[in-house]
C-alpha cells in the first residue's frame, strides 16, 4: 500500500507545488491574467497562505508516508493522511468558489478529479 500512496502522492504533488509556486511567487494581477479571477477579491496575504498551506501539504503527503514507512513512526504517517485530507478540503471550498462565481463548468473536472485523488490518498495513507 506504500507505494499506491507513493504514487497518489506523487500526482497530487506535482499539481500542488505547481499552484504553489505560482501563488507565492507571482503577483496578483499576473494571477487573474492566469485564469484565478478570484485573487481579486483576496488579499494578498490569503493568497499566498493559501500557496504556503497547498506546498506543506504536497511535502506532506509524500514525507509523510515515506518516513512512516522508513522509520516505522505512525504520528508521520497520520501527518500524510492529515496532509492529504487537507488538500482534499481545499479542493471541497475550490469547488464552492467556483460554484458560486459560476466557474464550475470551466473548472469542474480539475476540482472533481484532486479532490477524488487527495481522498484516495487519505484512505490508502490511512490503511497502510
């Protein structure tokens, strides 16, 4: 089951730094002009809590269930599931931003299918 999680969080990982990065490097108007309209109605510090909350989380579940698997400590291991449910979470309230600004049919099946996957690797971390 390791090595599912491995590569679960893998996926999430590389999606997740990505939106990160952007978040905490670039600026609000090169944000909107991206296509994340909603940064103008944030401020700029809950954006980029928002991008410092989705790196940890991505580190999370990868560090998470490595050292757990490596070192035997089960309290990293509950740190992966709490990473992966996290990242879950952000992608429930993506999903009500984007409902709510009439978005969803851009962004529906991104917001489905991380959400999907951050839940699969939460279960898998957890049953390992």
């Amino acid at each position: 089951m390791y090595y599912v999680s491995l590569i679960l969080g893998a996926l999430l990982a590389v999606v997740f730094v990505g939106a990160a990065i952007n978040k905490l490097t670039k600026t609000m108007d090169q944000l909107e002009a991206a296509g994340l309209g909603w940064v103008k109605q944030t401020s700029v510090s809950v954006v980029r809590l928002i991008g410092l909350l989705e790196l940890l989380g991505a580190i999370g579940v990868l560090a998470g269930p490595t050292a757990g698997f490596l070192f035997q400590w089960t309290w990293a291991t509950g740190l992966g599931v709490a990473a992966a449910a996290g990242l879950a979470l952000t992608m429930v309230v993506a999903l009500i931003l984007h409902i709510v600004r009439k978005e969803i049919k851009y962004t529906w099946k991104m917001n489905i299918g991380l959400l999907v996957l951050a839940t699969a690797d939460a279960i898998v971390i957890a049953f390992s």
